[in-house]
C-alpha cells in the first residue's frame, strides 16, 4: 500500500504546477502588453496643452451643448433662429434653464459678416453686397447688421441680443475675416488695418477664432453637438 503513494504524490505535485503555470498565463500576457512605466509617462506628456481656444470652450459649464455652423448668408439669421428654437423648445417643454444650456453660433464663411457691428456695415456697403441682404425697411442693401435689431421671422428673441441675453456665444471666422479685409482693401488699401478693424468691431459676446472650420472641431472635442445652419 506504501508504494503506490510515490507516483501519486509526484501527480498531485505536477497537477498544481501546472495549475500554476495556467494560472499565471493571463498575468503574464498582461506584463508583456502593457507599457512599461516611462512610455506611460512619456505618452501623458506628448498630448499637446490646452490652448486658448480649447479653454474657452471648457468654460462652457451647461449640460446641453450645441454648435450652430452658419456657413451661407442664409446661414447667419437662420444659426440665431435654431440657438433661440433650441433653447426656448427644451424650456418650454423639458424644464431647462439657460444655465443648463451652452450655445455657440458660428459665423464663417459667407455668414462672416453677421459677426460684425452696425459701425462695419455702414463703412463698408461691401459686406452686404458679398451677401446680397437687403433691409427690409429701406429695400436696398443692408447698411446695418439685421440680427442685431430685428428678431428673425418675428420669433421673439430670436436675435443676436435675444441670445446675448440668454448666455449664447458666438464665434468668427478669421479665416474668413482676412479675407474680407482684403477684399474691402482692394488694390491700394491696408488690408492688415482692415481686418484688425473687422476683429475689433465684433457683435457682443463674440470671438475671432482661427477659422470656423477649427471651432467647429475643437467644440465637437469638447462634447458639443454639430448643426448646420446653412
């Protein structure tokens, strides 16, 4: 009865090491994929720092994010119409507050002048001709920017004062605005005085950003949803 225990012993011995082996598969296929602490740390540090565009975009502090991207002249009063609709629909029918709401509008490309101030449209009758807009009250081209007094299609608050005073942002394209200025400049003008101008007669509440294409990135980076305005 003695004897048999030998071989038994050397099975139950063999058994556990190799349980261990298995057991220790999964530890080591783990070791061997993961990075080693110094690439860990070297990849943190590559990720480039916050720069003034991400950090204004942080300082959205609403849950309900939302990027207008007003591209045409068409695009421009119907980006505030949409920032209006967006917030008063989701108070009147969820129970949001203003603070609850981050809103960008966009203006870039042929929508670029809505960014502007009354002072610009009246120096300069070319950004309504760029845009074809007519006022409606003197039915000739806009020497003013519209959205800053008249609501669109009569939606109350729907205008750049409306939406100032509920906390929306708006972003303008610098991109664009160089060359509007150029355009403005023609020949013989000062462009770069032109555009300094342009991004120093800006509506309230709004930025210069390094084109609207980049805003619309970094926004989206940053959780806000993307609607096109036109």
């Amino acid at each position: 009865m003695s004897a048999p225990s030998a071989p038994r012993r050397s099975f139950v011995t063999g058994m556990f090491k190799g349980v261990a082996i298995i057991g220790a598969a999964p530890a080591l296929s783990a070791l061997a994929c993961a990075p080693a602490p110094e690439a860990t740390a070297t990849m943190a540090s590559s990720a480039p720092p916050p720069d003034a565009l991400d950090t204004w975009v942080a300082g959205f502090t609403g849950t309900h994010k939302c990027l207008y991207d007003c591209v045409g002249a068409a695009g421009g009063p119907e980006g505030i119409l949409f920032a209006r609709n967006f917030m008063t629909a989701s108070q009147e029918g969820l129970g949001t507050q203003d603070a609850d709401m981050s809103v960008i509008v966009s203006f870039r490309h042929f929508a670029t002048p809505y960014g502007f101030n009354d002072a610009m449209w009246a120096k300069y009758p070319q950004l309504a001709g760029l845009i074809n807009v007519q006022d409606p009250t003197t039915k000739k081209l806009a020497a003013r920017n519209i959205p800053l007094h008249d609501e669109v299609m009569g939606f109350s608050g729907a205008s750049i004062p409306g939406l100032v005073a509920r906390g929306v942002q708006f972003a303008v394209c610098g991109a664009a605005t160089t060359f509007v200025a150029g355009m403005l400049a023609g020949a013989n003008g000062d462009a770069k005085a032109i555009e300094a101008e342009l991004s120093g007669n800006l509506v309230p509440n709004a930025r210069i950003v390094p084109a609207g294409v980049v805003i619309v990135q970094r926004a989206q980076k940053g959780g806000f949803a993307y609607t096109f305005a036109g």
